[in-house]
C-alpha cells in the first residue's frame, strides 16, 4: 500500500473526467487527490444493482458520446471549484458492458473541510447524472432489454 | 432548404437503424429537425426530456440551424 505522503510528490491527472472501458479501481483514483491542504475526502460509486423498476437486471451497457461527456463533465468539474474553493475533484465512468456489482461511476473530491467535501461530491453526480450525454440499456434476466429513462420517460420524468 | 446532418445516438439509433443522415430540410431550429426526423422514423419521444447539440457543441430546441451544420439528436441521458 501506498502511503498518502508518496503520493503528494507524483500526482496523476485531477479535476479531470474519464470515460473507460477498464474496470474502475477507486483506491488508485483516490490517491491522485490527496492534498496536504486537504483535510476531507469524499468518493461517490454507483455500482450496478441486479433490478430496476420491478425488473430482474442480469447486465447494463453503457454508450457515451465522448467528445461532448467530456467537455460537459469538465465543466461541471469547474462550476465545482467555483462553488468550493481549494476543491480537487475527479470523476470516471464506463463504457460498454457490465456486469451486477461493477462500479459504473467514481466521483472523488478532496477540500480543506469535510462540509464541503460531501456538498461538491453530491453537486457533481447529481449533475453528471442528468447533463452527460451518456445512455445505459438494461438486459433482464427475462430476455429483453431496454434504454433507461426513453421507454418510461412518461413515468420517470 | 438546408443540407443538415443528423446523428443518432441509442434509443434514437436503434430507431431510426442508422448512425447518421444527411437530410435536406426546411428547417429553422433545431425542433424542426427533430420533428421532421421523428415523422421519418416514427418515434414520438417529446423533446423537453431530450438533449440537442449542433457541431458538437450543446444547442437548445429553439437554436437556429444553418444550412451544412450536423445536428445531434440525444434521446434522454442516463449516466451513472
């Protein structure tokens, strides 16, 4: 294991977002936001559950348009900062197929105090969530799949 | 009328059955693309649930489009 002081002296890219087809290992990401300035951490990952809506989820594929979930994302990645100063923030998401239990999203945030910890890493999956122009399509145990939020719009808007 | 180039992403896609399209139309806004590639392949998603961008860059449904721009049609995001 790596010590927090290690890691102070070759930080890897932050406040940044990722789009990724390799499986996301939060321990390594979270090492990358340690900051002696920081006094607070915070990490969000949204796992992959086996239902939705009454339905037995075997599996989620994940489509991303990049080009502009990328610009998208780094913008709310500054309206972060904006918001929380001395804030580092970081985020990754899949791609393609996964299975019940992977991680399909990371958010990690580090900031001098743990309120603003927690309000930055919320602002930015809640706004991930609904601004990036990325889709999943849930295959059931059933057979049939379909595209999350287009086919029951109606019902979930 | 104006060449416009629409793209399809997921659901959209999966309707239409193609990536991409390059549609001669005569068509102001970003709506009025949206609506003229719904008539053409029969979907009836409303537009205040989905996304629109033009030349990569994220438009609104009253965004005016010009005459060579590639629209893209983005059906509602589901990330996370």
């Amino acid at each position: 294991m790596e010590t927090p002081c290690c890691c102070f002296h070759r930080l890897r890219a932050v406040d940044v977002i990722e789009l990724t087809t390799s499986a996301i290992r939060p321990d390594e990401l979270r090492a990358r936001l340690f900051d002696p300035a920081a006094g607070a951490y915070c990490g969000f990952e949204g796992w992959i559950r086996n239902h939705n809506e009454g339905q037995s989820v075997l599996r989620l594929e994940y489509e991303a348009y990049e080009p502009l979930a990328l610009t998208e994302g780094e913008k709310i990645l500054e309206e972060a900062k904006s918001q929380f100063p001395h804030l580092r923030a970081h985020c990754v998401h899949r791609t393609g197929l996964l299975e019940i239990g992977e991680c399909a999203v990371w958010v990690g945030v580090s900031a001098p105090h743990r309120d603003e910890a927690f309000q930055a890493c919320r602002y930015i999956i809640d706004q991930l969530k609904v601004r990036l122009p990325i889709w999943k399509k849930e295959h059931y145990v059933d057979g049939h799949s379909g595209w999350v939020n287009c086919e029951r719009c109606a019902k979930s808007a | 009328m104006k060449t416009v180039t629409v793209r399809y992403f997921a659901m959209f896609r999966e309707h239409a059955g193609i990536d991409e399209e390059t549609l001669s139309l005569d068509a102001e806004t970003t709506a009025d693309v949206f609506h003229a590639t719904q008539d053409r392949h029969g979907s009836s998603e409303p537009s205040g649930h989905c996304k629109v961008a033009i030349n990569d860059v994220m438009a609104d449904w009253d965004s005016v489009v010009t005459d060579g721009d590639t629209v893209l049609l983005f059906p509602p995001v589901a990330g996370g």
